[in-house]
C-alpha cells in the first residue's frame, strides 16, 4: 500500500520506468494500481535507434512485474514523509494528508 | 551495530529499517549493485532511493567464445524506486 | 487494470515477456491481463527490417503480457516497416 499511495503522488509527473528487457520508457504517469501497474503518456523510448518497437504507440500500460526500475526527479519526492510512512508502517494516504493525493 | 547487540534487531527487516535515511549497498538481480540513501521499502523490498549510483558488471563473449575482462558500466539516478523482485541484498554502508 | 479499458476496441500493441510484438484490435480483457485480440499481426524485428505475419484472432494469457500500447494508428501508417532495422526486443529476466 505504501509504494501504491507514493505512486499516486506521482500523478501527472514525468517518470522514466526502465523494464527488465532493458526497455526505458518516459511519459507521464496517468495512474497506478495495488499491483504497481503503470499507466504512461505521452510516451518516448530512451534510445530510439535500438528500440524502435514503440514508435507509433502514443500511450501504455505497463505490467508492474516488468519494471525494475522507476527514474524521477528528486523535487517530486517528500523524502522525510516517505521516511515517516516506511517507519510506521501506515498507509502513506495518512501522512500525506494535506498532499495531493487523488 | 550496537543495535544488534542490543537485541533491538529482532527480524532481518528491522536491519534495513535501522537503514532507513542512511546510505545502503544494494544487490540486485542481472548483476547490478546499486548505492545510494534509503527513504522507503516495504515487505517485497521494493526501494526509493536518492542518490544513487548504478554498477553493472558485464562480461563480454568474443566470437570464439572466450570471455573479456570484466567491466563496470555506471550509471546515476537522482530518485530511484526499485521493485522488490529484483532485490538480492541490502546492507548498510558504513563510511 | 481499468487503465486497460481506455485501449478496448482499439489498435493496441502488446510486447510479450519474450519480447514478440503483436498489434490487434482489442476486444476485451479480464482483471489476469487476459487479452482478446482480433486481425492480429505480429512484427517481427530484425536486421533486415520488420516481417508482418497475419495471426488472426487471438486470445493471450495474461501472465506472458508485459506492455500494453495505444497505437497512433496515423503515425503508424506513416512509418516504411521495411526500413526499420533492429534486433528484437529482449526478454523480460527476473
């Protein structure tokens, strides 16, 4: 629930998730679910020459299981409440009261 | 690790909870290894982390089959999330 | 998952976790990322630009399902295949 609710925050950022075949994708985070599926758009592939699969696609679904890795900048994240959160083990919708969080 | 002499670490998540806004060493699957400040996890170990700096290890194969020297290709991220799946190891970074 | 009721009836592009390539209509899904796909055609990437083999309609389990993409049906049209050259997607390792 945690990474679900940090993920929510996230909305409407520009995010690069970096898969396990080696596939970066950046785009703006549309939603999440509690199974860490992404939805992206406005989407662009990281190396383009060697990765040109996704060339007409506009926007995606990613499969929380693919991802490895997801990019952000450090300005959209509140480090000391994700602290807070991962201590107390609560619902990070809880601390983050008074975030955005839709 | 005077918390683990103390007994205050009772399960191996209190260890990376101990971590916590501290700089980890982490090991991950498709011999990567990562460093950098935790801020979160949770039971399937997925991560944030700040800071951080990629290793990958990679052995090339020639055309006869024969393995180069190993090499390290880096990378830097300023605010990584990790999914937990790929996760071997983490440790605390003692500077 | 209702992010993939946005993409129904539409073209879609799924990358599978072996890295194939398959567009299709989507026709429907079920919450395990089952996919039912009609005029399927998979696009093979390779060096000497892309294959297109017809598949037809085609139901995909869910758990082999990495990326689901909405294709710019425009842009697509756009594009010579035959020109594009690249190695095929990776598979997905954990």
């Amino acid at each position: 629930m945690l990474f679900f609710s940090f993920f929510k925050t996230l909305t409407d950022q520009v995010i690069t998730v970096e898969l396990k075949n080696d596939l970066c994708i950046t785009g703006t985070l549309k939603s999440v679910d509690q199974f860490l599926n992404i939805r992206l758009d406005g989407i662009t592939v990281e190396d383009p020459e060697r990765h040109p699969h996704m060339m007409a696609v506009k926007n995606c679904f990613i499969r929380g299981s693919v991802v490895r890795y997801v990019r952000m900048g450090a300005r959209s994240v509140d480090t000391t409440l994700l602290e807070d959160a991962t201590r107390r083990g609560e619902f990070m919708v809880r601390v983050l009261k008074g975030l955005r969080v839709d | 690790m005077e918390q683990v002499a103390a007994g205050t670490i009772s399960e191996p998540l209190d260890l990376v909870k101990l971590s916590l806004g501290e700089r980890v060493f982490i090991k991950l699957r498709g011999d990567r290894t990562l460093t950098g400040n935790l801020h979160a996890y949770d039971a399937h170990m997925n991560l944030v982390l700040s800071q951080v700096e990629e290793n990958i290890h990679i052995v090339d194969v020639g055309e006869d089959g024969t393995a180069a020297p190993p090499r390290i290709e880096r990378r830097g991220f300023e605010m990584l999330f990790i999914r937990g799946d790929s996760v071997i190891l983490v440790s605390p970074l003692l500077e | 998952m209702s992010a993939v009721e946005a993409y129904v009836d539409h073209t879609v592009q799924v990358i599978l976790y072996d890295g194939r390539v398959i567009v299709g209509k989507l026709r429907g899904y079920d919450p395990r990322t089952n996919l039912i796909l009609s005029d399927c055609v998979e696009r093979e990437y390779s060096l000497e630009g892309v294959e297109m083999v017809p598949l037809g309609l085609y139901m995909i389990k869910g758990d082999n399902v990495a990326i689901i993409g909405e294709m710019d049906e425009d842009k697509d049209g756009s594009i010579d295949y035959t020109e594009i050259k690249a190695e095929p997607l990776g598979e997905i390792r954990l």
